[in-house]
C-alpha cells in the first residue's frame, strides 16, 4: 500500500508543481550565455555516441589484425611460384 502512495505522489507532484522547478519544456528558450552551453553541450551529447561507436570498432580491428594477422591470405599465392619463361 505504501509503495502504491509513493509511486503515485512523485508523478503528481512533477506534473502539478512544474513551477518550483523554474525550467520551460524547451530549455533553449532563452536569451545569452545559456543557449550557447545548451547547444554546445546538445552537440557533445549527440556526437559521443558516434565516437564511442568508431573507437571500440576501430579497436576490434586493431585486435582482430593482432590475433589474426594471415587469416585471410590465400595459401595458394604463396605456395605458387610462375614457371620459367621459354627461351
């Protein structure tokens, strides 16, 4: 029963008492320094994921060339040598 009181008076009091938290549902709104930080941090925040992404598959490369360096090589080509030209 407590937990029901509990689980419903945070959402309650998020949705009736927006004003307390001085914030607008857009938080670029305003004027100044502010919006800068705001898009600077925007744009942070949307290109870490892509550098993350690019750093750990560049480091599966790196260790897969590491641990595997003639996985890929034909046997054949290296085994085969051309015939002497004719005279």
């Amino acid at each position: 029963m407590r937990r029901g009181i509990c689980g419903l008076t945070v959402p309650a009091a998020a949705v009736g008492l927006p004003g307390l938290a001085r914030a607008c549902a857009v938080c670029g709104a305003g004027a100044g320094p502010g919006q800068a930080a705001f898009f600077w941090t925007t744009v942070l925040l949307s290109l870490l994921p892509l550098a993350m992404l690019a750093a750990g598959l560049l480091y599966l490369r790196r260790a897969v060339r590491r641990h595997l360096p003639d996985e890929f090589a034909d046997p054949d080509e290296a085994r085969f040598t051309p015939p002497a030209p004719a005279p």
